[in-house]
C-alpha cells in the first residue's frame, strides 16, 4: 500500500479471502475498494498502482493502467 506524494491520496492492494483488492481512498470523503477479477498475477496489480500513484490524477491513472493490462476489477465499495 502507498500513499501518493501530491496530496491525501492513499491507493494499495491488499488480500482478502484469497481476493485481490485495490483500495482508494481520497483522505476527505471518498473511499473506493474493487476485487480484482480472473487470475492475474500481483505483480501486474502492483505495477498498475505504482504506476497510478506517481500520477496527478490517480483515479483516471489507475483505470487506464488496469485497462491497458486488461485487468478486470469489481466494484466492491465506493
């Protein structure tokens, strides 16, 4: 899990149930959680956030990351 340098911003994975979640929360008023869905290696998951959290605009940052390594995720909370 990391916190994001250009503010409140916290996004990280976690484990749960055997599930891969990735957990956002904005540090005011939004949190987000999504399972991560089909077999995909952590690694990858760990890439995409990393990659989402140097971002200004890590909502859209991680979105695209998931996307663009056809990531599937389900909205679990948020």
């Amino acid at each position: 899990m990391r916190s994001v340098d250009q503010g409140f911003d916290f996004i990280g994975k976690r484990l749960r149930h055997g599930d891969v979640e990735i957990v956002y929360d904005d540090g005011v008023a939004r949190r987000m959680v999504w399972r991560v869905t089909g077999r995909v290696p952590e690694a990858e998951v760990d890439e995409a956030i990393a990659h989402a959290a140097r971002e200004l605009r890590v909502l859209p940052a991680l979105y695209a990351e998931l996307r663009k390594r056809r990531i599937g995720i389900e909205v679990i909370a948020g």
